[in-house]
C-alpha cells in the first residue's frame, strides 16, 4: 500500500490516542495505549526500549494500530501489518509527539527511545462517511 488515504491518515496526524497490540511469546496478547504518527507510508509510534512491544516485535510479531476519534468513538481506523524499530537516538520523534500530545518542547525521562514504523497492509476503518 502505497499510504493511507488523507481521510484515514488525518486520524494518526492528528492528536488522537491509539491502542497498540503486539503478541506476547506465550501467544497472549498485549495491549497498550500510545501516541501515534503518521509519515505519509507507515504509522509511526514511540516506545522505550526493554518494554514488551520491542521484544514482541522483534520477534516477528505483527502489529495492530486502532486509532480512533477522541471527541467520537464510534470513528475509528485500525491498521494491522509488520514493524520496524530503530532507535529514536536524538528524542526528535518522541518529543515531536510530545509537543502534539501534550504541549511540550521535550518528551523528558531518560530511557532509550526507539520509533516503530508500521506498514498497513490491512486498513480497516468505521463511522466514516
């Protein structure tokens, strides 16, 4: 897929909360909510390394994305496909979500940072005209 629809990217551009889910190495689920980016090809979210969604996705496990509508929950877009991690090493892209999210310049803390790219092979989306 070459990207998203402007309709359904707008969703991961703007300051819209998602719901991650990777795949434990039990084959449980796990589930987290994050803030979420959109680069014209892939979606785009944040985490720290050593937490579960980089092992998970290391792994080979797929990743779901559902991004939905924070003054509607009835609109939603949920993107499924595999993920990429590379590291976040100079915080530009946590502290651009930072700024989005919360109206921050800096995203804070001290972990590594790492940035996971999504490709959307599937795209499902609802309440959308």
């Amino acid at each position: 897929m070459a990207g998203l629809p402007e309709e359904l990217a707008r969703f991961f551009l703007d300051a819209n909360y998602a719901a991650v889910a990777t795949v434990n190495a039990d084959g449980s689920p796990q589930l987290t909510v994050v803030w979420v980016d959109y680069d014209g090809e892939n979606v785009l979210f944040n985490t720290a390394a050593g937490r579960s969604k980089p092992r998970n996705i290391e792994r080979g496990s797929l990743v779901a994305v559902l991004v939905f509508d924070g003054t509607d929950f009835n609109r939603w877009v949920s993107v499924t496909g595999p993920a990429e991690i590379e590291e976040d090493a100079d915080r530009a892209h946590a502290d651009k979500l930072a700024q989005k999210y919360a109206g921050r310049e800096r995203f804070g803390g001290t972990e590594q940072r790492l940035i996971v790219r999504v490709r959307p092979d599937r795209v499902t989306a609802y309440g959308l005209d």
